[in-house]
C-alpha cells in the first residue's frame, strides 16, 4: 500500500537536490573545517557557500548566521544567549516548546516573562506586545508562523513598533515553519534574531541557523573549539549545513515558489470538504493569515489520537497538535490558546500537505476521513 | 594527484557500511521519531536500534544513552549538567577545548576547578586525583585518551579509586578518540558518564553520545521538545544516529580489530624511521600507553604549520596539534603541559593514522618529509 504523508509540518523528507549537494561531504570531502589542510579547506569553503545561500535568503550578512545542531538549539541560544536575571521576556502563548520552555527554565531563575494571549484565530495583537513592554524588557520572541495552526504573526509590523522605541529590544521570531512560505528578509521583518530548521524545509535532520544581527553580543550555549565564532562550538556537521544551505537555495526556485499555488489550492479544497463533509467540525486557526500548506480541524466526538492511528492504518499520516508534543497526553497548549476546551482540543487534526502532495492523495483523504470519523463515533457513541 | 589522509584523529571518512545503514533515513523513511503514524514508528525504531548497539558497545543499559548534537555537546552536558556553584571539579591539564572551556567558564560562575598536571609523557597520576579531591568535589573528568598525543590515561584505576570512596564522586571520561581502538566498558572504567562522537570512527558528523548512569539528575543544556528523556530536547537525527550506531558497531568487527595491528604496525614503523631520518626530532608523548593511531614529533627549526601546508602541497594531510585549535596562534595546551617549551610546541607535528592507511602512503610520506624539513631548516636557518 503506497503510503500517503500529511505531516510536512512535522517534518519533510530531504529533497533528492539537496541529498545530491550533501552526497560528496561524508565520504569523499569529508575534512575537518578546523584543518589547515585541503581536506579542511574544502569543507571550510562549502560551509561558507551554505552560509552565503542562507545569508542571501535573509538578506543579511555572511558573520551573521551561525549554523546549530537543531532550531530547537537555534532558539534555545537566542534565548539563553541573551537574558540575564532581571530582564524582561514577551512572547506569546502559543510559541513551540524550544521557546516556552527555556523562557520557564528563566523564570524560575528570576526572568520576568509576559506569554501574550492570543485572538481566536491564533493573532497576537501588535499592540498588546506594546502593552506588554517594561523598562526591563530586553526581549521579545514571536514564532513567524505557528506550526499548528499555521496562523502568520504580524512580524513586520511588530518589528516596525519595536524599531520605533527609544531603548533597544531584540525582537527575535522562530521562522522555522515560515521558511517554506514567506518572505524571511530579516530587514524587512525588522528582526535583530531568526531561527531556521534544515529538516523542515526538505533539507536533512540535525542542522538549524540562527541568523543574529551584527553587534549583538551572545552568550554561547555550547563551549569548546570556538567554531561559528565561537557562538556555537562542535566540529561543523559539513554535510549537513551543506543541505542547509541548498534547502534554503531550492525555496526560491520558481518552480517550487509556483508549486505552492498548488498546495494553497489544495488546502482550500481540504477545508471547505471537510468542513462540508463531517459534521461538526470547525477550523481552528486564521482562515486567512494562514500557512498555504495547514489544515488544523477539531471534530467533535473523534479523538485526535485515534484518529491518527486509525489514519495510519489506512496508509495516511497525518498528526494531532504538533509532532513534538505527540507523546504528551496533555492538550495542545496552541489550541488551548485559541479557546478551545480539553476536550475540543483533544478532537483535533492536523494536516499539513508540501511539495509532493498529490491530487490523488487529497482525493484518496478526503474518502477515506468520513469513514474513519464514521467508525471512531460509533465506538465513541457520539449522538 | 592522489591524496594521502594523515589527520584520522580530525576526522574519518564516513565508512561505506555507515552509509549505507543511513541512507534511507533521509528520504525514505523520513518519519519525526515524535509522530505516532508509522512513518514516526520507523524512525523511532531505527534510534532504538542505534541506542541498542552504542548500549551494548558500552555495556550500559539503553535509557543510558542520550544522543546529542556533536561530543563537544555531551562534553558541555555532562559538565553543565551536573554542576552548580560551590561545586568542585577535577579535570586535567590535557583536555578537550570542550572540557576545558566549559570549567572556565564555571570558574567564573563560583566553581571550583583543579586542573591537574601530566608527567612528561602526558599520564595522569591516580595518586594526584586523589590528593585533588575535596569535601565539595562532584566530578572527575579525565579523557580517556589524549586527540593530541595520544596517550592513554588510567581510567579504570581511577574508577577504582573513586568507587572506593564513601562520599559519592562522579566520573567522566571523554572517550572520543578512545572509542576506535579501547574497551569502553563503562562498568570495567568505572564510569559514571562517557562521551562518544560519531565522526571520529568513520560515522557522520553532527552527532555524539552521552553514557548517563541510571539514578544521575543531569540538568539538560537544550530545552524544548524533551526527546532523549526530557535531557537533549530537539528533533532527534535519526541518519546520523543511526549512522553512530553502525559505526560503534563496525568498531567490533573482528576485521577491523585485525587491522588495528597493522594501523599499529606502522605508528611503529613511522616512530622509529622518523627519529631516525629526521634529526633534531623528537616523540611527544607516552612510547606505550599510546594510541595505535598516534604520531607527535616535535622537529626543530621547522614550523608546525608550515610543515603542514608543504605537506599538503605534495598531498599529504597532517595536522599540527589539534584541528580544532588548528586557527589558534596559540602553541597546544597539551604540549605545553607536557614541558615543551613555546617554540617546542610549535615545531610539532601530528600524524594519525586510520582504517584506509596503506603501506604506499607510510613509503610515500617518510620519502617526503625529509625533504620537506629540509626545505623549511633552509628557509628559517636552522643549523
């Protein structure tokens, strides 16, 4: 049975380019960036055309990206690397876990933290961080895009507010899941910090990219050799940010950036039918400022897990909540945000389609959903 | 012109078997090890797998093991995660920027730091570990075998030693060039956490491990999603774990044991012909608590790196000191506690040696490097 992946946002399978670009760095040129020898000088100079590749994609400096072993490491630095007791955290309710988390771990270690709500849809209002900030505020964090809901957070016009203020704030934005999608040109979001993810964006596991604005001092989370000047030591994982770097390259091909018309098509197509299809079902997240690749449903009387199991079965992934909470049995923290009951919360769906979505695939979900949900509320005895 | 790669202690290629074990986890079976659908239950059983191999390498259990981003990363965990101010901590001298780095930076912070001495050859004595510990001591942390001049340390009487003491010391080693060529047995060593790197034994870089005894509260450095147990949160690097796995693996095959002669054969062969051929040179390091793999001379009026750039123009690779002190003007830390003088330490050269070394490359190399030393003595005239 030829298997059908709903769950892009989770993560993506590496692009057959970007396999093609890491290919000669295991084997082959396999030097350490560190040796003064060719060896090292051929991974130094691949490392420095991935970072170049990144840096034109933000439009940004070359010693401005540092290359990290994950995103959720990327933001963990942005964090840790610029607070210290006393400061003063704004972010928002519905940030993923490598965010939230590390802003608790502050807290218990005297850094004041402000969690905006949000609307329903999942917005943060531009003036509610305004509200929000303190004297001691030296930082604010809001996700570009949730990778839930797939709601698109007004960056730029929050950069626009905090680029406005007398005393500097950082406005750091995780744009791990935006990458795919939306313009990351760090100036024009008015960002000082961005984090990047390789394995979201068809590029391999293991590499994240932190972009941090020139002057910025930050407190390295990981010491040793001195690597990615010294913010982030570790023999430089070549192949790796080598698909990085290509990753990013093979976002602005225009035959990938036509490609999303596609998958923005089919994502309309799956909410009206869903919603048409199932009773008692709801959107969760904006219908407009959205994610073109994000279907995020709660459907009363079906529980998320179920049904994703009883998908599976069906030769369909698809995911509840976000992947990186999928072995908690708490609900998810975004739907919670957004209003939603346990319960409601514990009924929801996430697909999220990408660049190998099929209309075969759409047509093959939207038959089998009704008959899984059929199933599941006759166990359930729902109405 | 063919290459010749004298610099395995940087480095390793990625092993044809490796690859190949790693190669359908980038596109094929690219499931996020946290989704519940079976594309996440293959990827989580591929990690089981690799953590079952490294476990079993080790002699630990397998929620003993936390994968992480790099050895530098399980370094900086094993440090960080233990310690708090107040605390004492024994290392030595000779360590990994990755350790030492890390106790600096603790220093500052209200910890305390013993740093102990080598004897000329670079061992450790147990006697001196002893003397060093206080009634605040936490941690011990003694490489297993040195990158540099690879001497080995006394790990095992040192576990002995520690064991026997009422007032509970933990104990690390950074095993990463130890791995190859030692029994790592962490219950035979006597320790309590044990640090692994994949691309130092012919697995991919961008991925390490950390020994962890059941029952040790290790605080994590990277907070978010809680994969490895809560203790290493971010998506987990399925290829490149399951890459490390294979590579632990292929350590055991009795092949490759076989060859660790041969590899030891020709450290023996490069010892003797080079002090003999080259004059003015002399072995750093300890003649016999040695690692098969390791060459360190120090050859008067000839510049380490100057050594290192002529003998990449005639395609061979070597290093000076470590790769990942290679951009430092610094002379190595390592030699200088061995009693090198300044100009002493810049005057060496590390050659090691690796799976794939030939007799030809051993002719070829001790043809070249008198000619080479020759050249550079003309130049700075020397004698």
């Amino acid at each position: 049975m030829p298997k059908i992946y709903l769950d892009y946002a989770s993560t993506t399978p590496v692009d057959p380019k970007v396999m093609e670009a890491m290919k000669t760095y295991f084997k082959k040129d396999f030097g350490n960036p560190s040796s003064i020898h060719s060896f090292g000088q051929k991974a130094i100079a691949a490392i420095d055309d991935a970072r170049q590749k990144v840096a034109s994609f933000l439009g940004c400096e070359l010693d401005e990206v540092i290359f990290t072993g994950s995103a959720t490491e990327a933001n963990n630095l942005a964090i840790f690397g610029l607070i210290k007791k006393g400061d003063h955290i704004i972010t928002t309710q519905i940030e993923h876990h490598a965010i939230l988390e590390p802003c608790q771990k502050l807290e218990k270690e005297g850094v004041e933290v402000t969690y905006l709500p949000v609307d329903k849809d999942g917005l943060v209002k531009v003036s509610d961080v305004e509200k929000a900030i303190k004297l001691n505020t030296i930082l604010v964090s809001i996700m570009y895009a949730n990778n839930e809901i797939g709601t698109i957070q007004p960056i730029a016009e929050i950069g626009e507010l905090l680029k406005a203020r007398k005393n500097k704030i950082y406005f750091h934005t995780d744009a791990v899941q935006a990458a795919n999608y939306l313009d990351c040109d760090v100036k024009k979001l008015g960002v000082d910090l961005l984090t990047l993810s390789g394995h979201k964006i068809y590029g391999p596991k293991g590499v994240g990219a932190l972009f941090v604005k020139k002057g910025i001092l930050l407190n390295p989370l990981i010491y040793g050799g001195g690597q990615e000047q010294g913010r982030r030591s570790g023999t430089e994982n070549v192949p790796a940010i080598v698909g990085l770097g290509a990753a990013i390259e093979e976002t602005q091909n225009p035959k990938i950036k036509i490609n999303i018309i596609r998958i923005r098509q089919f994502r309309d197509k799956l909410i009206k039918t869903i919603l048409k299809i199932v009773s008692d079902s709801k959107l969760n997240g904006s219908p407009i400022q959205r994610l073109p690749n994000n279907i995020n449903v709660t459907i009363d009387g079906a529980e998320g897990e179920a049904m994703v199991i009883a998908l599976d079965q069906k030769g369909i992934a698809v995911s509840t909540g976000s992947a990186c909470s999928a072995k908690s049995l708490e609900p998810s923290h975004v739907l919670l945000a957004l209003g939603l009951s346990h319960e409601e919360a514990h009924g929801s769906l996430r697909i999220t389609l990408g660049r190998y979505t099929t209309q075969e695939e759409i047509t093959k979900f939207l038959k089998v959903l009704p008959q899984v949900i059929q199933r599941l509320r006759q166990i359930s005895g729902y109405k």
